[in-house]
C-alpha cells in the first residue's frame, strides 16, 4: 500500500500530504507518526496540506486525531499551508479543527514549534 | 492539474516526490522549482525521493535536470531518502545519476546544503 513518508528535521516530523486522503491511507499515516514520535523522540510534527484543495470532514477528523494522538506522546502538531479558499469552505461547512494548531507556512509552523518548546522549558524549569 | 507542493524553508526548498512521475508533472515541477529558486532567493533544493521504490531513467533525468536548472539558478540541489533497493537497480540499469548530490536523509541533505553554502562564502571573500 502506498504510504505518505514522514521526514524528521532534528526534533521535527514533516508530513506533505499531496493526495485526497482515504481510509487506509488516514490510518497508516496515524499509525506511522505514531511509531515515528515515540521511536525518534520528536517533540513537534508538521503537516502540510498546501496541495489539499478540498478538506472534508474526513480530512479534518484525521487532522484532529493526529493531533490528539501527538499530544498523548508529548509533541506539538501545526497543520501548515492551507489555502484561503479551504479555510473558507472549512468554516462554512461549521469544521473549526478544535484542537488543531495551525500556521501560514513551514516556516512560520517551525517558529511555532520552537516557541512551544520553549515555553514547555520555561515550565520544566 | 496535480502540481507537487514546494515548501520553503528559509533559504532551502523541500520537495517530497510520493507519486509515480508522469512526464506533465515533472515538467510543471521543474518550472515551478525554477519559479521559485528565483522568486525566494533559494540557495539550496532538497528533493526527498523515500516514498519512491522505482526510479527508472525517466525519474533519473528529471533529477539531473532539475539539478542542471537549480546550479544555473545559482542554487545546489541535493537528492535524499533514496532507498538501498533503489540505489542497486539503479546502477544495476547503468543510470549512475551524474551530477546529482546525494544524502542518506533530509537532515544530512541540510548539512551538505549548509556545507555547501559555507564553501562559497569563502570563495567569495
């Protein structure tokens, strides 16, 4: 089966998503990340959906429950690069992602990121 | 059409192929990755092929001529994650992809970037 590769960056996982998501292939990933956070001690995991054009209610669960499942092993998930027109129809369709932190870019994913850690650090302290 | 998503990450951009090539879609890869080498100032291309279990002379010359587009664009290109199974059939098939850099995973592929970058900054002092 195919599967969506999971890149780590130091303590970061990056997940592109470039394909409408199916069953099998939602709980592969969630399976995947699950396994990669606890086997490389990732503290935060990306997900970009800038090639996503539609984001359904199946999408958004999934997103959701990475999320949850992340929080549970101690990382921090962004969902980074959705399109204007998707957080539109998002929103019409009455799907807020609750629970579900989210970023412009990559990029602004990763300040996020950082930010969190430290804040976590700031706390352990 | 169905465009692979690029993401920049400060002056790096990342590209994750996790579908088999079709000659439209490599096409509108390399102009989109020479749009943006030039609109971002990129310096460097990480192309994460890990989700490729097949890379036939096709896939093969898209690399090096994506790689062959970024060094006119002044900017260095490096081919990660490729799998061992890969990298025997490829030279099995004679493809010995000359000219294109190659790193173990997306977190080598910055060092060598990093590298890479360094090098020339001292060249030009």
């Amino acid at each position: 089966m195919y599967r969506i590769p999971i890149l780590q960056m130091g303590q970061t996982l990056l997940v592109t998503i470039q394909v409408d998501m199916q069953d099998q292939m939602a709980l592969a990933l969630q399976d995947d990340l699950a396994n990669k956070i606890a086997s490389s001690d990732a503290k935060g995991v990306l997900i970009d959906i800038s090639a996503l054009e539609v984001v359904d209610s199946f999408v958004g669960r999934m997103l959701a429950s990475i999320s949850g499942i992340s929080r549970v092993l101690d990382a921090t998930t962004v969902v980074v690069g959705m399109q204007p027109a998707v957080a539109i129809t998002l929103v019409e369709l009455g799907l807020s992602l609750e629970g579900v932190r989210t970023a412009l870019n990559v990029e602004r994913g990763m300040e996020l990121l950082a930010q969190a850690r430290r804040a976590e650090n700031a706390v352990a302290r």
